[in-house]
C-alpha cells in the first residue's frame, strides 16, 4: 500500500536502500506476528529521531544535521 498510496508508483527507482532498512526494522521491531506491533515499531523508528532532536539540545548535547 505504501508503494501505490505514498509514491504513486512501483519503480525500482522510488526506493533507497534506507527505506528498504527502515520498513524492514518497523517490522522486526514491532514483531513479525503481530499486527499492531508493526505499527508500534512504526511509529518507534518513525518518532525516535524527532525525539532526539528535541530532547538532545535540551540537555546541551550537539546535534548534527
């Protein structure tokens, strides 16, 4: 769905091999068997880097862009 809804199309082209990782670890980290735990995994891998450009600078540690 994500290929179709989100890109509009299936080209090999579209993906990098870091969305290959990153749709892979989503799933790995929510569980293999369980639905919701894919989208928890998601929502993890999705949320954590925003965290931590918020959270770091407040505790005065630097952040590379």
């Amino acid at each position: 769905m994500m290929v179709f809804f989100w890109l509009g199309a299936a080209e090999p082209s579209a993906f990098a091999i870091s969305l290959s990782f990153q749709v892979l670890f989503m799933a790995i980290l929510g569980g293999l068997g369980s639905l919701i735990g894919s989208y928890m995994g998601a929502a993890f891998i999705w949320i954590l880097p925003v965290a931590l450009r918020v959270v770091l600078p407040s505790l005065s540690i630097e952040v590379g862009a």
